[in-house]
C-alpha cells in the first residue's frame, strides 16, 4: 500500500480508501459488509468515508470494525442529511450538525471521528458561520478531531478561505476536471488535506440500466461529457473492459490527491482497485491527452463543465 501525510492533520493515510454510500443505500448484510471492510483493513486500507446520510452505512461500519477502532480513519459528514427524530431542525442549524455528530458516534460505536465534514452546504452557509461554530463546538468536547468541508468549485475555494478546515473532500475524474484548475492547488498552498470522491464517475461506459438508480441519476452528467469527450479505448492503448482502470489511474496520476475514495459493494472489485493501485499513474502524455480532450469538448458545449457535488 503507497501512503501519504493528509495535510496538516499529521495522518498518515492510504491511497487509496473506501466510500460506503453504496454499502449504505444497498442496505447490505453485516456479513458481506465485515468480509468487505476487513479486508480492505488487512490489505493496507486506512481510510473509511461515511456520511450520517448514507442510510446504514455508519451503523456497519460499527458493528463490522468496531473492534479494530485504532486500525483506520474515519471521515463523516453531516448537515443536512438524516437526523433521528430530529427531521424538524433546519439544515446546516447549530443543533442539528451537534445532534448529528452525536447520533454518528453512537452508529460508529466510537468516541470520536478523525474527520468531521460539512456536507456540501454552500457558500452563504459557511459564511453564516453557525454550521462551523457547531463543529468547532465538537471539537473542543472531542467529539472530532479535524474539521473539513465537502463540496466543489467556488464553495469549496471560500471553504478553503477558512482557518478552521483542514480537510477539503471534492470531485475529480476524467469527466470532471474542474477543481483541478484552482481548489487543489489552493488547497495544496493551504496544507488542506485532499480526498477524491466519483473518480470513477458513476461507469459512465456502462449501460445506465445495469446501474443501481442512485447511480444512475448521479451519472448522467458524467455519461454526457464522456461521450462529448469522445474518448476510444484503442486510442489510448486500453481494452474496453479497462475502462474502470483507467479513470482510476488518471485520478492516481495527480499526487496532491492525498486519498482516491472508491465506493465498492463486491470484494472482487475492491481487489481489482488495490491491483490497479500497483500500477500506479498513467504515462503523463496520456494524462494531458485526456485533460485536452476534456478542454476541447468542455470548449465545444459553450458551458462550463463545473465539479458536481
């Protein structure tokens, strides 16, 4: 496993880590859950991103590695999404990110969170101050550790603006490049620490009905820019089947990403992205076609194609 220092958080983290939002939307069996969780542990993975909207994901989580606390990074969000009981509070309101963060530690079965995110709350919520009052709040109690935001574009360019946010988690792949030009190397001048969501962005080489429906929905704008993209595996040297590779690679190539998160149900799948891992970044001639041709196709829509939170 290649590892990395998160930032300014002193962590040291994995590569590559693991996204649970499809672990929690599938709703599946505490048994295939361990299996996949605790191999991922035993093969070097350090780095588990949750959210308290991720339906059950954090209660898995709990009950899977609960016993292993000290082996892995926990990064959640909260904000806006769900809240026991609590459905009546305001998004991004002081009491429910502290209920929130509260119900998370209980689901985690932990005493703290490494890594405590907004959840892609926009500009004019950070700038209310109260959603970040309400972590600096659970961290003085050490409830969380580290403070972070979770979002793109000019969102996550005023987040970065903010002393309190050590972690920033954005959007990247080969169909979305925008927080390339401007948030990572803001937030590499920051020592903001870096982790990557969607660098597969949804498969947007696959059929869309062989797709569970959140993907689906995610991805349709991914399909759109890859297609406009025009993308051809024997241009770039690959079978059709590597497609899934070759995002991954690309995202790989970039080393302010400090963590590459990548959602996996199916242990088979977590053991094609470590074999992936090994063979690291793509040819830098490969990397600046694929940024060209995302340049010229971004160009040819007359709009611009802006990270998608």
């Amino acid at each position: 496993m290649e590892y990395t220092i998160l930032g300014k958080t002193g962590f040291r983290v994995s590569r590559l880590g693991i996204g649970t939002a499809e672990i929690g939307f599938q709703h599946m069996s505490v048994a295939s859950v361990s299996e996949l969780l605790l191999f991922a542990l035993d093969h070097g993975i350090n780095v588990i991103d949750t959210a308290r909207g991720y339906g059950s994901a954090e209660e898995l989580i709990g009950k899977t590695l609960g016993h292993r606390r000290r082996d892995f990074i926990i990064v959640s969000k909260c904000g806006y999404g769900e809240v026991e009981g609590m459905e009546f509070l305001p998004p991004w309101s002081k009491k429910k990110i502290s209920v929130s963060v509260d119900q998370s530690l209980k689901k985690l079965r932990t005493d703290h969170i490494d890594v405590m995110l907004l959840h892609t709350c926009e500009k004019d919520v950070l700038q209310k101050g109260e959603a970040l009052e309400a972590l600096l709040l659970a961290k003085e109690k050490g409830k969380i550790r580290f403070i972070g935001y979770s979002g793109d574009n000019e969102d996550s360019l005023y987040a970065l603006s903010l002393p309190p946010i050590d972690v920033l988690e954005c959007s990247f792949n080969v169909t979305d490049q925008y927080n390339l030009e401007k948030v990572l190397p803001l937030a590499k001048e920051k020592n903001v620490g870096v982790l990557v969501k969607r660098p597969l962005a949804n498969c947007p080489w696959k059929d869309p009905l062989t797709l569970p429906s959140y993907a689906r929905e995610y991805g349709e704008e991914y399909r759109r820019r890859f297609k406009q993209m025009g993308l051809k595996a024997s241009d770039l040297g690959i079978e059709e089947e590597a497609w899934a590779e070759f995002f991954l690679r690309f995202v790989l190539s970039f080393p302010e990403i400090h963590v590459v998160l990548v959602g996996v149900s199916k242990l088979e799948h977590l053991v094609e992205n470590l074999q992936t891992l090994k063979k690291g970044a793509l040819p830098q001639v490969v990397v600046h076609n694929v940024r060209e041709a995302f340049k010229k196709a971004q160009s040819s829509s007359n709009e611009l194609w802006v990270g998608q939170g």
